[in-house]
C-alpha cells in the first residue's frame, strides 16, 4: 500500500538524517495517511488522505 493522499497527492519524502559528528545516515518522512469516508460526485467513497486536508 502505497502512502499517497488522494485528495493532494502527497507521498512520502525522503533525505538525510545528520548526527552532531556529522554522520549522514537514509531517512524516509511518511504523511499521516488516513481512511476517511468523503463525498466524491455526489456518492460517499472510502478516500486515503493525508490529515492536513481533512481538517482544513
């Protein structure tokens, strides 16, 4: 399952964590994906969205 807002389309990141000493190790940001039930085209639909829209 891929972690993807179907209402914004944001997916996960990805970077660099960097300690004090400067070693770089892999780091991937995840969205805060949640199953909510919205209205799409007049019909209620299980949607995968990313928190931020679901509160704005």
């Amino acid at each position: 399952m891929a972690n993807l807002c179907e209402v914004c389309g944001k997916s996960t990141s990805s970077g660099m964590n960097v300690s004090h000493s400067h070693i770089r190790t892999r780091k991937t940001w995840k969205p805060n994906i949640q199953r909510v039930r919205a209205v799409v085209d007049g019909a209620t639909k299980k949607v995968k969205s990313f928190c931020r829209p679901i509160t704005a």
